[in-house]
C-alpha cells in the first residue's frame, strides 16, 4: 500500500494513502477533539469539533475525520482560530444539555465533558431552556435519554454497519430531531450494547449498572469471554470484590471493541446466590454442605477403592469447554496418571468425534492459517452450516466490516434460512435440503473443474490424487444434484464463481456440518474445495483460504488441544504410538498399564451403559442436559455407582452426584482459552472466588495429592510451561508474552509441515436419507441461540429478562395445516418423550421441519433427541 509523508503539529508522519488526518493523528498520538468520529465507523463529520489548519498548495480549515492525508501536507491541529471555532461549536453543543453531571453515570468517561474541560469553556452566552425528554425505558437493558444527545449518529452507525439491525436512526427533521426507532416503538435489537460503548456523551446508557458505582471507582480488568468460540476479551469492571458491569476496550483482544449481548450483559451469575458456595456430600440421599479436607478425603477414599476392586478403566473422566486450558490439562493428565484410566472425554468430541483429526489435517495443509481477525480482510465468505448471527455474532460483525470495507461477497448455504444482515452487493444463498451437503459441495467443486474455472494444471502440480477426483466427477450430472439439493443449478453455478475470484476467501463450517452423520465426509469435500480455490494454490494477487470450524463454547477447542480425548494425548500426539507413550511417561514420571490403552476406544457413556464404569469425574459440565440423547443419558447416571461433579451451579447433573466440588468461574482465575480460530489469549483474575469455590486446576492438585501424587503447581503459568515441553504444537508459548499478545499454534504447526501436499479425498456424491415416519412425520433441528448458552445464561437475570421463552419454530405452511398460530401452546413429541413450548410461525425452515434451541437449559431439547435428525410429531394443545 501507498505511504503518504505529511507533517502534524511539526511531527514528520507517515501515513496509509486514503488515512484521514483525524487517524493518522490518532495513531501518531496527537490528540484531536472529536464526538462522532470513531476508528470503527464509517465517517460521519457531525459534530464539527475536529477542525484543522491545512495547508496544501494553501492554507484553509478542514474537518479532519472528512479530509485525506495528502504528500507533504501540513496540519496544525491548535491555531488560535481553529480553538475559537471549536468552543462556538461548544456552545451550541452544550446550549440544551442537561447539567445532570453529578447524577450521570458516564461522568468520569464522558467525550463531551472533557472536551468542554480540555477548552477550559465557562456558562454558554446563550440563554435557553434545558432539553426535558423523558427518558426511553422499554427494554430490560438499555435505557436512552435524549436530553444529553449530541446527534453524534455513532449509535446509528454502529446498530447499522456492525450488527446489521438498523434498530435505530434518526427520526424528525429540524431541531426535533432525535435518535430513536420508527414511530418511537419499543426497541427490537440484538441488545449488543454497542450503542452504549461508542456514545461519547450519557445518552444511551446500561440499565443493568443502577448506580452500583462511578467509573473512577472501578478497577478494569480485560479478560476473555467465557461464552462462545470466538474469544472476545472483555472488560471486567470491578468494585469491593463484585463485577459491577462489563465494558469493552476497541484496542484490546480481536473483537475491535464489539461485544454481543451475553459478552457484555451475561455476568450476573457470577454473584448469583445460586452458586455452590462449599463442598457438598450425599448424606441420607440429600446433598449437605461438609469441608473440602472431608469431601477431598472421600473422593479419594472411593477412587482408590474402585481402582484397588475394578481397576483404574472402572473410572470414566468428562472435561470441559467452558474450563482453561491449564484446568483441562491437568484434568486429563490426573485420569491418566494418577486414576490409570483412559476412558475421558468432552462433549464437543462426543457430537463430533472425527472433528479433531480432520481440524489437524486442515492445519497441517495450510487451510487454517489465519486468526479470527482475518475475517475482517475477506473479498469471499463462505457460511456453510454455520448461523454466524446466533452463534457467532461478533464475528458476524467482522464478516460484516469485510462487506462494507472489500466490498466482499457472500455465499451462505444452510439447511434453514437463517438470517444474516448485510449491505452486500453479491449474496447468493443456498438453502439445501437435509442431508445433501455434500452433494451440494461436490456440485460446486464440478462446475469449478467443468468450466476451469481455475487453473487445472496448477492445481494438479501442487496436489496429490487430482486426476482420481477429476475422474470422479466425470459422470456427476449438476442438473440431478440441483433437484436433490433443491439449490437452483444457477445459484449453485454463480457461488462457484464467487468463491473462485481473486482475493481472501474465509469460510464457516458449522455444527450443522460437524454435528451431522455425514459430518466427516462433509469437511472432507469441503478441504476439497479448498484446495481447488486460487487462494489456496497461491495465485498472483489470489489472496488466500482461511478454513474456520464453528465451535459452540469458549473452549471447545482447547479441551480438544489438551488432549481430553481417548485417542490423543495433548497437541493431538497420537496415544497408540509406543514413542509417544515413552516421552508423556518420562515428562510426569509415571508407568501408564497397558491395558488402558486401546486402539478402539469405545464412548464413556456407552462404557457406563455397558455396566463397565462404576465411578464418573466430571468437570463443568451438564451431561444430563446437553447430552444429545437425554434418554440414553439418564440410563447411563444410573448404572454409575460413584459420580462426582466439579461445577459453579447444582446443575441436573451435579443434583445426581455424591460429590459436588464448587469451582471458580472465569472472573475468579488465571489462565488460557483457545478460540475456534486456534488462538490461545490470556484470562485474568478480577476478584476473589465466591465462598470456599476454588479454581478447578487447584481442585484437581488437591486430588491429586490425597491419592498420593504431587502435583508442585504454584499457578497457571506453571502448568503453560509444561504444556509447552509436552506439546510440540504449543512449542514456544509464554505465559508472561501472553499477557501482551496472543498466541495462534496453527500458524507454529503449518510452518514445520510446509512441504506437505495436499491429497485430495475422494467422496463420493450421497446425502444421508431421511426416512419418513408416519407416526413422527416432522424433523427436529437444533441449534444455537443469541440470547442464551447453558448455565451461565440460565442465571444472568438480564438475558433470561430478555429473552425468557423458548419458542418451537414451525413452517408456514405446516402451521397452516395444523392450525397453529404465533404463541399457540404445542407439543413436540418423540418416540423418547415430549416437550410443550411456544410456537413461532417462520418462513427460514423447510417444510416437515421444526426448530428448538438447544441453549435454553431449562428446556432440556436432548430429552426428545436419539440422533442428529430426530423424528417428532407436533400438536397443538387443546384446552
């Protein structure tokens, strides 16, 4: 990119061509005043506050967020007149607003107050009535007071250009006009707060604070979410040893400030009074609070006794996706070492257990090279099964700057219409039936190879096995797999061309894909297409391919990378071999039985249904829930004799345990998360733990040493290290660097692999079929859901305000035919139980099909579930 040399307040700069000044003086340090400019926006130029002295071939007076730097430019940002510009501009800002300062909660990190301070303005010369709207409370979340608007239209740009709702804009004409939404109805928005993070002044404000403290009161704390895949970091604001609110830093972490709306309004159940306070043990069938020497000591007593009478694989161990990496490891290295089992697991293995082999060949063959952030420099997106707007929104948000800024296009293929707003000139969606992705995925790589769209020889230099795929496709007609998709040949043949241009091509696999009984060939066919694309086989100018794997929790890729799997130790070391075995018994000083080990590792829930465990360890997880089969689930409990629970609330499952150990949640430890995207970043301690909870890696220390093992750890820091000399994926990893600047592994692995040749895999065209059933003639789908993820959600007061129903969503048409309106009260029935919900009449479903949200905990979906496509009737009730 072009440089452009200027010079700011007689500071040589150098500059991107295109920069603004106000950026460029941004970046150089050099402080402009400005209430509607912001980084991450489209410029607006309203508030006029940021008028410079520039000169050119001559000097005059620009507004600095509207006006590019120029070679050899000259600005001088405080010229006496410039100054007496800015406080007329002042004082027309100020001649309405409220002098509430005091009673404000923005007060202390109000844009406006420190500009009136940093120009020193005394009482305006203008004499005129304060503004007196009444303030908007519609909603449970925000709240806007118009009287201290400025009409900046930061919040207009960001609803609009970030989160693609448009919710608000600007209403009347004139001096009546105001920041609202049409007809001034109540708020329907994603309730991201991000209205409130870029207001310079107090006008949109968040109702969850209530005057629980001032700014300067607080002490900030950035960690990581501990919500979604994603990783964004947030902002723990903290006072007396309680997170007051959330905020969020535009400087810091890979989320650019944005938040959605359980990041920045989904902390409430860190004080819930439901939290596990203190240890728990069954006395006389109820669960009674005890000490952690006592419980500790049981725990132990037992394990040992089932491993002196059963052996050590008697002993199954569930880990967890929403625990660090640091827990995870230690989790499964105290199975392995200390319990002599290798019968673990987690549930994100369980759902989609070829998901981790295939992630790691990805890798290897240069396709997941690139950090989340790297959405945002897209010219191609590709979304297949993945709902980028309820499962990932914010980096729905970056695919969204990627549109606004490369004018990049977009392709989304789905099962259901869902729903992703954007301002996209080329937005091809292909909603396909169920079951036939990879049909559709093979009918894109055709017309690629049919209409070269690519270069063949290329290709077939840099790839092993492409005359098998080309001769493969020779008889795959697009016209038969348009009619079993249901995906018109034209749609199928204009998103082959788009993903075939020049440019960055990012696409989205979702647990649509990974979660289906095709799943593995899906993402097979679909490294396929990859490896087909320009950008893979590195084109002049071609940009490249950055593969991304939905995940569903904020460490659902480190619980796999630890190694919390029965085929890989951590880093994906392959456990059957004799060589990896050796170096894991040297790094802890142990001597792994052989029989632990086996080539075919059966499920941990088949295992206890099968009558071969007689103890469960698990650690932050709900089972009995989020299990897909609740049925399957429940049976296998209550063939288990000993099961003890390490969790933050007495969840379903915990409520079955003989032990219930209370753990720290993310606000309340140190350590890492890995996000979908292979990054590892840092996570913070803000406050104390609550009562006598304890960090889960603590916990499993303290286990550990009561059956006689010592584990020496004194922090996260030391467990990092070993994961480090251990892992060869996590060779290189700092504990202390993490602190400054994250860490991506996929990028370590690829560069000790290069040479490798992609291969080609050969799948062949099929969809998995959906037999009918008369007595359960609907499909059931699940997914994820905005407002809502598991036990954190259930009890943060705010999202369950929010959003406090979960709704069945129906067809149009079959609706019609059943007779079911919007609100009707329905029953979902399977051949393995019922629920009753709410209905939702759409048009985003294919007929015979309904969709739950597997995200509501109190609506446990799994119960009706005995596979990924379940077969249910829906009735309405009857009174």
């Amino acid at each position: 990119m072009k440089t452009i040399h200027l010079v700011i307040d007689d500071k040589p700069i150098i500059a991107p061509e295109g920069t603004n000044i106000f950026q460029a003086s941004l970046d150089n340090g050099i402080y402009i005043p400005g209430l509607c400019y912001h980084p991450k926006l489209s410029q607006f130029g309203g508030c006029r506050l940021c008028m410079v002295e520039v000169t050119e071939r001559r000097t005059g007076h620009r507004f600095a967020c509207a006006h590019p730097v120029s070679e050899g430019m000259i600005v001088k940002v405080n010229t006496p007149k410039v100054i007496q510009y800015r406080k007329s501009v002042m004082e027309f800002l100020l001649a309405h607003h409220p002098l509430d300062c005091p009673t404000c909660d923005k007060a202390g990190e109000c844009g406006l107050q420190d500009v009136t301070h940093e120009l020193n303005l005394f009482p305006g010369r203008y004499k005129t009535v304060r503004m007196d709207a009444p303030m908007i409370r519609d909603n449970p979340l925000l709240e806007l007071n118009r009287n201290r608007c400025i009409l900046c239209g930061r919040c207009v740009k960001a609803c609009k250009e970030i989160e693609g709702v448009g919710a608000i804009d600007f209403q009347n004409r004139g001096i009546k006009t105001v920041i609202g939404t049409a007809f001034d109805r109540p708020l329907e928005c994603s309730f991201c707060g991000g209205c409130t993070a870029v207001c310079p002044t107090g006008a949109w404000q968040d109702r969850t604070l209530g005057f629980k403290g001032r700014p300067w009161e607080f002490n900030k704390t950035p960690t990581i979410c501990p919500y979604c895949a994603v990783g964004c970091t947030v902002v723990l604001n903290t006072k007396m040893e309680s997170v007051r609110r959330i905020t969020s830093d535009d400087y810091l972490g890979i989320n650019e400030g944005n938040l959605c709306v359980k990041g920045r309004f989904g902390h409430e159940f860190i004080h819930s009074p439901e939290r596990i306070k203190t240890p728990l043990i069954r006395k006389n069938g109820e669960l009674c609070p005890t000490s952690w020497d006592e419980a500790l000591e049981y725990v132990a007593k037992r394990f040992q006794q089932i491993i002196n009478e059963h052996g050590g694989t008697a002993i199954g161990g569930i880990g967890s996706e929403k625990c660090t990496n640091e827990d995870n490891y230690l989790f499964q290295k105290f199975c392995r070492a200390v319990l002599g089992t290798n019968n673990i697991d987690n549930m994100a293995n369980m759902k989609s257990p070829a998901l981790n082999g295939l992630i790691y060949e990805s890798v290897i063959n240069g396709m997941m090279l690139a950090s989340m952030k790297e959405i945002e420099h897209a010219n191609t997106l590709f979304f297949i099964g993945a709902d980028m707007t309820e499962a990932h929104p914010v980096a729905g948000g970056m695919a969204r700057k990627a549109i606004r800024l490369n004018n990049a296009n977009l392709i989304i293929a789905n099962e259901r219409g869902v729903q992703f707003n954007s301002i996209t000139k080329n937005d091809i969606r292909l909603k396909y039936a169920l079951g036939s992705q990879i049909i559709l995925i093979n009918a894109l790589i055709k017309v690629i190879i049919g209409e070269k769209l690519v270069d063949l020889k290329k290709v077939e230099r840099s790839t092993n096995n492409f005359d098998k795929l080309r001769s493969l496709f020779n008889a795959f007609n697009v016209e038969e797999a348009s009619k079993i998709t249901g995906v018109t040949r034209e749609a199928i043949r204009n998103a082959a061309l788009l993903l075939t241009k020049p440019g960055n091509c990012c696409i989205v696999c979702g647990k649509d894909i990974e979660e289906s009984p095709l799943g593995a060939d899906t993402i097979r066919a679909l490294m396929n297409l990859c490896a087909l694309l320009p950008a893979y086989n590195g084109d002049a100018g071609s940009g490249k391919v950055s593969l991304f794997f939905s995940r569903s929790h904020n460490n659902s890729q480190g619980v796999n990378d630890m190694g919390v799997v029965p085929g890989f130790f951590p880093g994906y070391v392959n456990i059957n071999e004799t060589s990896n075995k050796e170096k894991v018994e040297k790094s802890w000083g142990v001597k792994f039985p052989d029989a632990i080990f086996k080539k075919d590792h059966e499920n941990v829930i088949d295992l206890a249904l099968n009558s071969k465990l007689k103890a469960l360890y698990i650690m932050g997880e709900n089972l009995i829930v989020n299990y897909p089969n609740g049925k399957k689930i429940k049976e296998a409990c209550q063939k288990i004799d000993f099961i003890v629970v390490q969790d933050t609330f007495l969840t379903e499952t915990a409520q079955l345990a003989e032990v219930v150990l209370p753990a720290a949640t993310f606000a309340e430890k140190e350590g890492t998360f890995t996000n979908m995207g292979m990054t590892v970043q840092s996570l913070n301690k803000a406050i104390k733990p609550v009562g006598d909870a304890k960090p889960d890696w603590q916990i499993i220390c303290s286990l550990a040493q009561k059956m006689g093992s010592h584990y020496s750890y004194v922090s996260p820091k030391d467990i990092l290290t070993e994961i480090e000399n251990i892992s060869p994926m996590y060779a290189g990893i700092n504990y202390d660097r993490l602190k400054r600047k994250e860490f991506h592994w996929a990028s370590s692995v690829y560069n000790k692999n290069k040479s490798t040749k992609y291969t080609f895999n050969i799948v062949k065209p099929k969809s998995s079929e959906i037999k009918e059933n008369k007595d359960f003639p609907f499909v059931l789908l699940t997914g994820a859901s905005l407002n809502h993820q598991g036990t954190f959600s259930r009890h943060s007061k705010s999202l369950v305000s929010v959003a406090s129903e979960c709704f069945v969503e129906i067809n149009k048409k079959d609706a019609q035919v059943l007779q079911i309106n919007n609100g009707d009260k329905v029953t979902i029935e399977s051949a393995q139980n019922k629920l009753t919900l709410k209905a939702k009449v759409t048009g985003k479903l294919s007929e015979r099909t309904v969709f739950v949200s597997e995200d509501y905990e109190w609506v446990p979906v799994n119960i009706l579930r005995d596979r990924v496509h379940t077969p249910v009737k829906i009735y309405k009730e009857t009174v």
